[in-house]
C-alpha cells in the first residue's frame, strides 16, 4: 500500500482501526505514511500513549520524536468534543478541521455542497483555534463490492459528489489543502480517479474473508491474507466433524463463517454456540482432539478488538507479541 501511494504521489495516512497495535502503526509510519487515522478519541490516545512511551513489550517509540499527526475520521459529539475543545484551550494549539462529505455511505457527513459550505464558513468563524484542512469522503459502501467494474463505477460517483463539494468550497474562497478518504477496496481505483491526495485504508494489514471474497484476483485483493484465528479441537465424539474451541466470541460474524486455512474444499466451518465452532471432516479423515487449526477470520477489525495480543508468527516460529493497545477504545 505504501508503494501504490508513492508511486501515485498520494499520501497514505493508514488507518489504526483495524490493528489498534503500536507495532504495526510504527511499522506503517517507518514506512512512509504521513500519519495515522483513527476511529475515536479514545483509540488515537491509546495508540499515541504506546507509540510515545518507548518499549513497552510492544516495540514502542515512534519514528518522529513522539509527534504523530492523527486524523480523527468520525464525527464527535457531546462529551469527547468538549474534551478536545478544552485540551486544545489548555495547550494553545490549532485544530485542523475536514469537512465530512457524504459519497454514498451515508453514515456521516453534510450531504450537499450547501452544507460543505455552512461547515467550512463555521470553522473559519470561530477564529484561530480551529483551521480548515479540506475534506474527507469515504465511500465505505463500495469497499466490499465485489467486481472491479462494479466498484470503479461507485468510485467515480463518490468522487463527482466531492468533486462538487470542493468546487463550491473553493468558488468560496477556502484553500481545500486535504481530500481525505478511501480504503482498501478502492485503494487502486481511487488512485486511478485522481481525486484524493490521501489515501486512509486499514484492513490491507490484515485482509479477511469478506474482503478475499469480494476482492478476489483484482489489484486490490493483492494483498496477503496475515491475520488467522488458531483454534484446538476439544471433541471428535461424533462422526462426520470436530468441535473446535472458537465460537461466536472469537471473531466478529456480522459477514458469515471464516474458513480453515489449508483445508480441502467443501470443508465448512458452522457456528456452534458462544464457545465453539463446527468443521466438517476432510476427506482424508477425522480429526483428533488438541489438532490445532487456523481460521481466515470473516472481518478483520472487530476480530482483532477481541484480543488483547496479536502473535506474530513466521513459519511455525512465534517471533514477537502486538499488543492490541487501543482494545475496546471504542468511545
Ligand atoms: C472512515 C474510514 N476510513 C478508512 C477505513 C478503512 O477501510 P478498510 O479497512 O476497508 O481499508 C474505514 C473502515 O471502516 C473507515 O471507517
């Protein structure tokens, strides 16, 4: 991802949502990405803490003397905003505000050129603490698209709203420095449209099921699948399948089953309650209780969010520990 942004002369600023690690944004940062995206508040403190705090079992320490720059890509409201609005008070600092732009998601963001200018007129008004940075739109409902042609067609409509919303912006006078947005799904095509000058994708880290699937053998799905589930078989007492020790906690399942690394086609993984998980006999056999097997997760951010470490493994060798720091900062 860092070299499709280099070579397109984009920034890439990756997003933490998806490994919530000090290790893997410190990776990205050496890398070349020009800063992290964060979900929430409370996952940018978190993951900035490790990153400043040096080791901490976690490989710590940051690339740029303790400073990183993070792009907050929700909205916030009531409380965390008051919080932010009285640290920037505190310290004397300026914000740097995007105007949140509606492509098509729409989960966020002012949903017409009126409302861009509205946003931007209010950020100018309330003086030097708050500056205008530009825009974001993130085309989350084309991330899984499954077809190249198909997502290439959402990617140039998300890209005419902006388009129109950065004309209206610039008709007014506002520099529009920042156009902010996109994510693994899109990444090549985004690029190809020319519009964002930063790219902010996340699960290219990891990869999922859902996103091999959609993928598929397009530009986009290149990347390796890294992440896996292991599991242990704790029952063979019937025949035909194993019982293995991952069940609805183990991953999130808002888009079906993960499927067993390796495994011989038709092997089926099923839900079998909040502990346990269902695989299907391969036709070389049964397996036997304490066989340890390895699940492509389905969806890989809120998979990870359930653990308090990654291990990294190469080979058959685990070679380091991630801890998973901006766990359940949900807020
Ligand atoms: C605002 C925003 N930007 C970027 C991303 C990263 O997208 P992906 O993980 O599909 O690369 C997300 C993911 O949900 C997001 O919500």
């Amino acid at each position: 991802m860092a070299d499709l942004a280099a070579t397109a002369g984009v920034a890439l600023r990756p997003h933490v949502k998806s490994h919530k690690t000090a290790l893997v944004a410190r990776l990205q940062l050496e890398h070349g990405a020009v800063g992290l995206a964060c979900a929430k508040l409370a996952e940018a403190e978190a993951v900035v803490d490790a990153l400043a705090g040096g080791p901490d079992g976690d490989g710590g320490g940051n690339a740029r003397d303790g400073r990183v720059g993070i792009l907050l890509t929700s909205p916030l409201a009531g409380r965390p905003s008051a919080e932010l609005a009285a640290a920037v008070r505190r310290t004397g600092g300026r914000l740097g505000v995007l105007c949140d732009v509606d492509v098509g998601l729409g989960r966020t963001g002012v949903v017409d050129p009126a409302g861009a200018r509205a946003v931007a007129r209010r950020i100018t008004a309330a003086g030097p603490v708050l500056s205008f940075g530009g825009v974001q739109g993130y085309a989350g409902h084309l991330q899984h698209t499954a077809g190249r042609a198909a997502r290439r067609d959402g990617a140039r409509d998300a890209a005419l709203r902006l388009t129109a919303v950065v004309d209206a912006l610039e008709a007014d006078g506002h520099e529009v420095r920042l156009r902010t947005g996109g994510g693994t799904g899109t990444s090549g095509l985004d690029v190809e449209l020319g519009l964002l000058n930063e790219l902010q994708p996340g699960s290219y880290v990891f990869m999922d099921r859902e996103y091999r699937d959609a993928l598929g053998d397009d530009p986009e799905g290149r990347f390796h699948q890294s992440l896996t589930v292991a599991t242990t078989v704790v029952s063979a007492n019937q025949t035909g399948f194993a019982t293995v020790d991952a069940g609805l906690k183990a991953m999130a399942t808002d888009t079906g089953p993960p499927v067993v690394v390796g495994a011989a086609e038709g092997v089926e993984y099923l839900f079998f309650g909040d502990e346990h998980g269902l695989v299907t006999d391969c036709p070389a056999g049964p397996r036997h209780r304490g066989d340890r097997l390895e699940l492509v997760p389905p969806h890989c951010d809120p998979t990870v969010d359930r653990y308090d470490a990654i291990w990294l493994v190469r080979g058959d060798e685990v070679v380091g520990r991630a801890d998973v720091v901006a766990r359940g900062r949900s807020q």
